[in-house]
C-alpha cells in the first residue's frame, strides 16, 4: 500500500470491465480472439485469473480448437484451474456481460493503455522511494525516470508485465525490518492485540449469542464517538464498508442503537453499507472484496457475515479461495472483520458456558481459521445477556476469558464485575423462580416466556437468577440453547 501523501493511487488503474469484455469478446467469436491476439499478450490483464483464462483461450485457438464457454471450462477443468478464475459459470457470465465481440479490438486496446499506465506509474513509485531515501544522484535518477517511461510507453512494449512481477516484492532488509516493527493494533493493546494490524479478526459463536451486538460496536469506535470497546482502545479510520449479507433490515436495526441524529453528517461521509448479497461469492472472485473495498474508498470492512459470503462453508477449495480474497484485501491494506458460526456439535447444549471452547467448533474447513490473525469466541445461552468471550487464537497476548453482558436495547457490552456479592434481591428473586417452578411447573417444563409470566421478574433479574439456580443443580435445561425448557431436577421436584 503506497502513503497516501505520495499522491500516488493505492489500487493501480485498471478496468475490470475492459478486461471482462476482452474475454466474453474471446469467448463469443474466433475472429476477436485474432483481434485481440495482435493488442494482447497476457500480463496487460490486472486480474491474474483473467490472464489464465486469456492465456487457454489463445493456447486453444492455436491447436484450432473451438473457444466457446464450455470447450473453454472443460480444458481449465483439465489443468486444474476453473475453480481459480471463478468456475463455469463466470465463464458464462464474462459473455452474458460482453455488449457485443465486434468491439474486443476496442476492449483490448483500453486494457492495453491501462496496463501500460500501471508500468509508468511503477516507475513513478521507484523513483519517489528513492528521492525520500536519498540514495542516487538526482541527474542519474531523472535519467533513469525518463528512460523507464520511454520504454514503457513503446509502441509494441508489454505493458503490465513490470507492474505485475514488481508490485508486491521488496528487497529482504526492506521485508524483515517491517515486520519487525510494533504497531499498534486496531483493536487492543501492544501487550494484548485484539485485532491485530494486517491480518483478519474473526468472531465466532452460535446465533442469538450477540456477535453482531459486539462487531457493530467497533464501528462507532472506528470514528471516535466512543474510544473502547469491552475497556479496550479501538483505533479510528476514515471510512467503514459493512457487507451486510444477510437480513439487512435486521442489521439496520441493531445499528440504529448506537447513533442518535447528530451523527447523520458523519454516518454519510464515513460509513457505507452493502445490501444484501455481492455480485459474486467471494471464493469465485477472490479479487472481489479489495476492489469493493477501493470503490468505496473503505479502510475497514465488516463481513456480516462470513457464511453469506463463500458458496460452501465445508468445502476446502472454497475455503482456500475465500482465503485468498481475505489476503488480497489485507495485502492491499484493508482491515478486515469477520462475524462467523459455530460448528453443531452433539452435546453443545449441555456444555456449561464457562468450559473453554476449541478452535475446531468454528463452522466450516479449517482453512478459515488458519488463515485468521486473531478468534475470538463467544459462549452461552441464546438470547442471555450475560455471556463468556474467548480468545482462541492470539497475535499478542490474550483477552479474558471474560463474562460479558450485553444490553441489547442499547446495543452495548460492558464486561460484568469479577465476583459480585450476592444481594438481598437476589436471593429474593432465586426464592421467587423457585416457587413458581414448583407450583406452576412441578410435572412439566417451562419456557423462558412461561417463567417471566408468572415470576414477574424482569428480564436481566430473572436470567441471574435462573443461571444461579442452574449453577447450583436446582433446575435443568432440558431442551437446548436455542429453544430451551427448563425443569427443576429430582432433587428438589418433590
């Protein structure tokens, strides 16, 4: 990622557009394929996945084999690569998108001019690292500029091809002095990194247990409306994209908790919301969400939530490709939240909140974790405020484990007070729940709607009171997290 005071674009030019009509051009005519042929030779495409499938159509022409999609997906199949440019059906969707194969030439030669401005702009970038570095005569190094543009900028040059090879490499010192360097995470402390710059945060649990309550909280803290979240400092950005994949509405809802109408102006200029699904799931186009993240001008991406966004959770490659997304971004600098499920596991119900979960209870191939800088896991009871958080992969030390509370109606969570003294209340309402478990539920199981009914305790009383009873054997769940029925056990039936 190039320093925004260079005055240097962070993402280089390109057209994915162009590129895409180049192709569907391809694919829908032989004679385009001769067109673009004399304009193209591969490395122009800044999407290296467009450049594979360049590369087999031209193999293809050349044995004089037909190039339409599906002699096209049949020969990647055979090379092991279709599922890496986006399967088959981009293939299909590269010509349902292309206007018309008359106009390739046209689609090539504005890939071509792109390709070409990226080597000069590489150049650009060379040269201004070596000014702010002082190395080099500056007769030599305008020498050197003008030199390398007059080469790029060549009738016949093969434009791409230095930006493609040379974006991403750096000298060695250059890689291992950077990584050496602390920096301040973007959630966390140096001594205790939430979420830790250049690398993904992932936030796990089963539905109703407020993974989203406590992702949405880092976005008014990414704009400084509050500094901490769970008493740990939140680095601000300039701008939030939140992908919210599934039940928008819902979300919607949920954030409105944490803004009042002064914030209007600064919800416009800094966050933007994606509704409902992407174009693309994002193991077909693992270029898809750092290009979302540009075009919105996005530092920060929220991901709600991450099995809307991959076409199948448990497959490996899937999840190989979707990793492959989640790099691309973080390469490019964005920062990247992750709101994901559990896996369903026999005996999950029974597991009491406070047994420390594994990283393999995370839904999905194993690949979505490996390739995660920091998870954080969240247990409990469905719709209970209070809950446990865990840090099951860290960077930099680790947080908790800690016993959360959430407000949902505010739409915060504050850490809860490390061993409270039991009060006259509580003890009250224990012997309230109690009671009218044994003479309104003595032979049959009660809903939490039942118990609230006929205790009259209000809601955040009643779950103490029934995880105190709980704790001390006096009643049992007998149904399970998401749809539990409560009864009291033998013991205190009678």
């Amino acid at each position: 990622m190039t320093n925004p005071d260079d005055g240097l674009t962070r993402v280089p030019p390109q057209d994915l557009s162009a590129e895409q009509s180049v192709l569907g051009g391809m694919l829908l005519s032989p004679r385009a394929v001769q067109e673009v042929v004399e304009i193209l030779e591969g490395p122009e495409f800044y999407r290296p996945a467009h450049e594979t499938i360049y590369r087999t159509i031209t193999s293809m022409a050349v044995r004089g084999e037909p190039t339409d999609p599906i002699t096209v997906a049949a020969e990647l199949t055979k090379r092991g690569e279709l599922a890496r440019v986006g399967g088959a059906s981009y293939l299909h969707t590269l010509v349902e998108n292309t206007p018309t194969a008359a106009n390739a030439e046209y689609y090539a030669e504005i890939v071509h001019e792109l390709a070409v401005k990226r080597d000069v702009l590489q150049v650009a970038e060379r040269a201004v690292h070596t000014l702010r570095t002082g190395d080099g005569d500056l007769d030599a190094i305008l020498a050197t500029v003008r030199a390398e543009i007059t080469a790029a900028t060549e009738p016949g040059t093969l434009g791409g091809r230095t930006q493609r090879l040379d974006k991403y490499a750096v000298d060695g010192w250059e890689f291992i002095t950077e990584a050496a360097q602390t920096r301040d995470p973007i959630w966390g402390t140096r001594e205790c990194v939430i979420w830790p710059q250049g690398e993904s945060l992932m936030i796990c649990g089963k539905p109703g247990i407020g993974k989203t309550t406590l992702a949405q909280q880092l976005i008014p803290a990414s704009f400084g409306v509050f500094s901490t979240v769970l008493n740990q400092p939140v680095a601000e950005c300039e701008r939030v994209l939140y992908l919210a994949l599934d039940r928008p509405a819902q979300i919607g809802r949920a954030l409105s908790r944490l803004f009042l109408p002064q914030h209007e102006r600064m919800l416009k200029a800094r966050l933007v919301v994606w509704r409902g699904p992407l174009p693309a799931a994002l193991d077909k186009e693992p270029h898809l969400l750092a290009e979302l993240a540009d075009r919105h001008g996005a530092q920060r991406v929220f991901i709600d939530s991450l099995k809307d966004s991959v076409t199948k959770l448990t497959d490996d490659e899937a999840a190989l490709a979707y990793n492959q997304a989640r790099q691309n971004a973080l390469r490019e600098g964005i920062e990247l939240l992750e709101p994901h499920h559990q896996r369903k596991r026999a005996g999950d119900d029974a597991e009491p909140k406070g047994k420390r979960p594994e990283l393999d209870q995370v839904y999905g191939s194993t690949w979505y974790t490996s390739g995660a800088g920091s998870v954080l896991f969240l247990t409990g009871t469905q719709g209970d405020p209070e809950v446990k958080l865990w840090h099951l992969k860290q960077a930099v030390g680790e947080l908790g484990p800690l016993d959360i509370v959430h407000d949902y109606a505010a739409g915060m969570s504050t850490v809860a007070q490390s061993g409270p003294a039991v009060s006259n209340e509580m003890v009250q309402a224990e012997a309230t729940l109690f009671k009218v478990m044994q003479e309104c539920f003595p032979d049959i199981t009660a809903t939490t709607k039942d118990l609230l009914e006929a205790s009259g305790l209000v809601r955040p009383t009643y779950h103490r009171a029934r995880r105190s009873l709980m704790s001390k054997g006096v009643v049992l769940n007998v149904g399970s997290d998401r749809m539990p029925r409560y009864r009291l056990s033998d013991t205190y039936a009678a």
